[in-house]
C-alpha cells in the first residue's frame, strides 16, 4: 500500500471515485453486494422513475430503511480520511455515486453527486423545493409518502432514478475532474453503473493512473496500475501514514 501512498504523494490532481461499498461500514447497505439492496427489494421498481409515479409508496416505504435513516449514520474511516486528506491538499475533489451525504458529514468540501441525493425533494406537478429534514419525519408517519403543500402534488428526492436524465451540472463537473487527474482512485464501486462508469476511462484517455480498491471484480480491473480488495486496511494504512 505504500504504492498508492506514494502515488498520492506525487499526484498534482488526485480525484477519488466512491460507490456505495466505502458506506457499509457505516450500516449502510450496498446495491450489488451478497446483502445489498437489490436483493431485499425489487430494482426494477424501487429506483424506477416510472413505477414511483405509479406507486410512490414502494420506494417511501422500502427507503424508510436506507435513506430516511441516514441522520442516524455517522460517516466512518473512509469518509473521514477522505476529508481529511482533501485538507492536506491531497485529495482535489471526490466524485460519488452515493446518496447518503456521509462525505459531507465527514467534512469533506468538494463534492459531486453525480446521482443527486436526498437532501432535497421537488414536487414533481409544481417545482417546489423540500428539505430532507421535513420529508423524513412524514415517510415515518403514517402518511408515508409525502404531498406537496402547495399544490398537492407528488413529491420526489432529488436523486437521479433509472428513467431520468442525470444533472448536467454535476456530471460536467465530473467530467471535468476525471479529464483533469493524474490519480483517479475509485473506492467501493462496481464500476457497471453507466455513465460514472465511463468516468475513469475518461480519466485513462487524458493520461490518468487508475487505482481501483473494491472487494468484487469490476470491468476495469485490467486497466488499473494498482488493485486492492479491503477497502478498510487500505484506509487504515493511509490513517497510519499520515499525520
């Protein structure tokens, strides 16, 4: 591990690329892992812009368990030595697929969600705005899904569901950042989610090292230049090294 270490040392533009495997450790589970949520719920629904029109309550009464908990969830060593190395100056921004605003928590600054995340909810009829703080207490009660109450229409997270175009603000950016490194390290992802997928390809074209830590194979595995599985010794050493 000293490689990476050393790799991060010598980097100019490092970008780190999280999935949802870096939250586990916090209680949080994954999506494709052997207990992740598509195997508790249906992924064709739960995350289905199509089917939550239908029938919102699927999502709001299977994401009382994953998302509107997640004031219980506190960031843990891979959140918070992320933040801390982008205080060292080592770490110029983390791109994540995740939605559980745990990098935030941790402190770090330079964020793209390039899923969006819960932090705020629209109304889908009239546009209004909705804070995460006053949508979870309602999916816990027994109205479940909650209502605009402006206009009484359907409301919704913004994160990006299957069926829905991502922000193109936000995947710019991203685009940006991968375009930009010399170091991407993609932590916790299988890498089989199009278009973040693409992103370290993007980053290999413009001359990018790839470093990938993940406990399962993933397509791009041939094209990193250092390959880890315990995503926790890995940030256990890295909390070791640096002070």
């Amino acid at each position: 591990m000293h490689q990476l270490l050393s790799l991060m040392h010598s980097s100019s533009h490092c970008v780190f690329l999280s999935g949802a495997g870096i939250s586990t450790l916090s209680g949080i589970p994954d999506f494709r892992g052997s207990k992740g949520i598509y195997k508790q719920f249906d992924a064709d629904k739960i995350f289905d812009i199509h089917y939550f029109r239908k029938d919102p309550a699927y999502f709001y009464t299977h994401g009382r368990e994953f998302i509107y908990n997640l004031e219980e969830k506190e960031p843990n060593i891979i959140h918070r030595m992320l933040a801390k190395l982008e205080d060292e100056g080592m770490v110029k921004s983390i791109i994540t697929q995740n939605i559980d605003m745990l990098h935030q928590k941790a402190g770090s600054r330079r964020v793209i969600e390039i899923h969006g995340s819960p932090a705020q909810h629209t109304c889908l009829h009239c546009g209004k705005k909705f804070p995460y703080e006053l949508i979870s207490p309602i999916v816990h009660s027994h109205q479940v899904v909650p209502k605009c109450d402006r206009c009484g229409g359907l409301v919704k997270p913004d994160i990006v569901f299957f069926g829905e175009m991502l922000d193109q603000n936000s995947f710019s950016q991203a685009i940006s950042e991968s375009s930009q490194a010399d170091l991407m390290v993609v932590i916790g992802s299988s890498l089989v989610v199009h278009p973040a997928a693409s992103l370290p390809l993007n980053a290999i074209k413009h001359g990018c090292r790839l470093v990938i830590v993940n406990n399962m194979p993933t397509p791009l595995d041939e094209y990193a230049y250092l390959r880890y599985t315990d995503l926790e010794e890995v940030f256990r050493y890295l909390e070791k090294e640096i002070h």
